[in-house]
C-alpha cells in the first residue's frame, strides 16, 4: 500500500470517528458541548465533519447561537450551508433573520436557492389552482391560436397537449421559411406558457419531417422539429421532463427503404420512420409535484387514480388513426395516456391545434372540460360535427365561437 493511500484511509478512519463522535455528543442536547460543536462547525478540514457538528449545535435549539449559524451560511460546502438555515429555522428567525435568509434564494447554489424558494412558496396557498376561468370551458374557437390566447388570463388552463403543424409538410398550413415556422411555435408556446397554471405540463407532439423533392434534379429536405424547437422552448419558461416515443407498426408508415432494398449501397440507407416524440415540459417552479396534487380534494385524487396497467416505459407503442376527418387525427389511445397520465378530473386541457378535436373530445369523456383552437374553417367545422354526436353528460355544454363571438362571451361572462 502506497503512503499517499495509507494517509488517505487514516484520515477516511478519522473522520468517520470524529463524526460519531459529534453524533453521540450531540445526543446528550448539552448545553457543555456547545464549544466543542462550533469550533468542529467552524474550522474542521472536513466538510463532513463540520455538518455533524452544525446538526448537534442546531439539536440545542439554543437561539443564542443563531450568529452562529448565520456564519456557518458563508460555508463552501453547499450541504453545510443547508444544515445552518435548517438549524437557524428550527430555532425560529426575527424578520431581520428572515430577510436575510431570503436573501440567500440568490445563492451561487441552485440546492440553496431552491430551498429558500421552497420554503417561501409554502407560506404562498394554492387553492385557486383547480379552477379555471368559466369562459373556457367546453369553448373551441375558430382562430389562430397566438391571437386567442392574448384575451386569455394568466394561469388558466392546466395541461397543454397538441401536434402542431407539420411546418410546410401538409397542405393546412404555410410559411415563408423554416425559421418563420420555429419563431411561430416558439411565439405560441411562450403564450401556452403564460396562460398555464404554475408547475403544470405541455406536451409536443412532432416529428422530424421530409418535405418532398420538388423534381429528380432535387432532394428532399429533412427537418428535425423537436430538436430545433427544444432550446426554444426551454428558453422560454418550461423546464425538459421527458421524452416518450410514439411507436408505430412498420406497416402503417411510409416506406422509404424500397430503393436501398434494391441497391444495397452505403449512403443510400433511408429508414423507414416509425416513431415520433412526445415532448414533455413542465411549467418552471420550484414547488414540488406534490405542492400542485394537494390543490385537489380527496374524492378528486381518488375519482382521478391511473387504474389497472398502465405504461411503464417512455416508449408507447399505439396504432395511428386514419380518419376522412383530418390528415393527422391524433388516436384516442394516445390522448387518453396524456389525460390520464398528466391530468386531474375537472382540469381544464387545451389543444392550440385542435385539428379534428380528438383530444378534447377524448377529454371531455374522461371528466376533464377542453378549450380549443383551430385555424381551418374546414376542421373547425368537423370539429362541432362530432361533438353534436357526443353524448358527454358534461355541465357545461361545447361552445364555438369565432374570434369575435369569444371576445363578446369573455365580455358578457366578466359582466
Ligand atoms: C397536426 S394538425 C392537428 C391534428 C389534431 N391533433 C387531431 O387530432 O386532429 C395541426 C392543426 O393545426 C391547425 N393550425 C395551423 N395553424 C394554426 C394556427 N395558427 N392556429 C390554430 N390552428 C392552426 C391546422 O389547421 C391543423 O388542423
């Protein structure tokens, strides 16, 4: 054994002693220890020791070593730092004390900042967090997203879920140029971001996509939309939690691996695409999950339970939809996880592309109330067809409006 190790392993055995050392005194909540735990909290070589020692000062409880404390927050270690506002709270602040805890949320460390904010956020109630505003109930409206949801309050809806256009891959939707296309949804979704309750989800349904060739002379061009439009995203509010693949049979896409099939030439490979992504964000907050589930009544969280099997992996296999009503129709399985998955009974969920309505008439059989926007007269159309053949037992009947008829219901609604 070589004597840098030697030392090493000493000085591990040290520790470890001294650490149980301060445990043990710490134990006894003596009063005569106090100088023994702030010389260790204040000067040991060991980050480790000095959070034992820091943790037995705080078990005295003794508001006479608050000064204390509030030197040991000047500590490197983060975890140290922690131990002392722990302590310091434990023992009860002025507001002097308080101000300046707070002023710790501008911590270097993001565990320190977090902490701070927690505790605020705690003192802040939640119990607006459930409702929504009745305007929006069951309302589809005929218009473009961007300009609909500028009438639309803060913290309004609770879940986000849509497949947004297919930048110009599809006839329904046009723009100049990639950029224009990225900047657009970037635009809508800062909007999703303001009118979202805090600490709730959005989630994205793209892919990458080819838009044809426009002659043999030419290639097609292939654009990957979830990556490009992730940064914009994030950058705009909403926190990454996941990515969840939406599998799909081989059978049920488009072949492009026909002509390699043939000619087996290196480069020329083309799979064939059967996935796309489910992005998956949350409204940036330092409140825990469980901060938003406690905004519901017990029967809600009951009626709301994921019963029975349910995905346990981030790859959903589920069988597209083909449908006369819309080129892209999202399948009801997949809304139904979504809902399932990232909703309560009673929350209200919004589709900014609804498209032919899949998801809030999915929604609307499972207890939630839907708001939706749709740009196409055509699909806004299809959209009220297949809600009059509904029979959803909601309280709210579906609403459609116009822009105009939805800026005189939010009118007549707030009197
Ligand atoms: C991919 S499709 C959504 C299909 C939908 N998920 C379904 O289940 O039927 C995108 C939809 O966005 C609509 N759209 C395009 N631009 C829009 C805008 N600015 N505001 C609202 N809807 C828009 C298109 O007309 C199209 O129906």
């Amino acid at each position: 054994m070589g004597d840098s190790v030697k030392f090493a392993l000493r000085s591990d055995t040290l520790i470890k002693k001294k650490v149980n050392f301060l445990k043990e005194l710490g134990k006894n909540k003596d009063i005569n220890n106090s100088d023994i735990f702030i010389e260790r909290a204040l000067n040991d070589k060991s980050s480790i020791v000095r959070r034992e020692a820091t943790s037995s000062l705080g078990r005295l409880r003794d508001p006479k070593y608050k000064n204390v404390f509030v030197k040991i927050t000047s500590d490197k270690d983060p975890k140290v730092v922690m131990q002392a506002i722990r302590a310091l709270l434990a023992i009860g602040v002025t507001n002097k004390e308080l101000r300046y805890l707070e002023s710790l949320k501008n911590h270097k460390n993001e565990m320190i900042q977090a902490s701070i904010r927690e505790r605020q956020h705690h003192k802040t109630g939640n119990k607006n967090h459930k409702d929504h505003p009745g305007y929006l109930t069951n309302v589809t409206v005929n218009a473009s997203t961007i300009e609909v949801m500028e009438l639309i309050e803060d913290e309004s809806v609770h879940l986000t879920f849509t497949s947004p256009p297919y930048y110009n891959a599809r006839d329904y939707s046009f723009y100049e140029s990639y950029e224009d296309y990225l900047d657009f949804l970037e635009a809508c979704f800062k909007s999703v971001h303001r009118i979202t309750k805090e600490g709730r989800f959005l989630i994205v349904n793209t892919s990458p996509i080819i838009v044809p060739r426009l002659s043999r002379q030419h290639s097609s061009k292939r654009y990957p939309i979830p990556f490009d439009l992730h940064n914009r995203i994030i950058n705009n509010g909403w926190e990454f939690i996941d990515d969840i693949i939406w599998l799909k049979p081989e059978y049920s896409v488009k072949n492009r691996v026909g002509g390699f099939q043939q000619h087996r030439k290196p480069l020329g490979y083309k799979p064939n695409t059967t996935t796309e992504m489910l992005m998956v964000y949350r409204k940036k907050t330092d409140k825990l999950l469980d901060w938003n589930i406690r905004s519901y009544d017990l029967d809600i969280v009951s009626k709301s339970l994921v019963k029975g099997e349910f995905e346990t992996t981030n790859v959903w296999k589920i069988n597209p939809k083909s449908s006369k009503d819309h080129t892209a129709i999202f399948p009801k399985e997949l809304c139904e996880r979504v809902i399932s998955y990232y909703s309560y009974v009673g929350d209200l969920v919004y589709d900014p592309f609804a498209g032919s309505g899949t998801f809030g008439a999915t929604a609307s059989k499972m207890g939630r109330n839907f708001f939706m926007t749709e740009l196409d007269k055509g699909y806004f159309n299809v959209i009220r067809k297949n809600f009059i053949n509904l029979d959803l037992f909601q309280k709210q009947e579906p609403r459609f409006y116009n822009l105009e008829d939805f800026k005189r219901a939010i009118h007549d609604f707030n009197g």
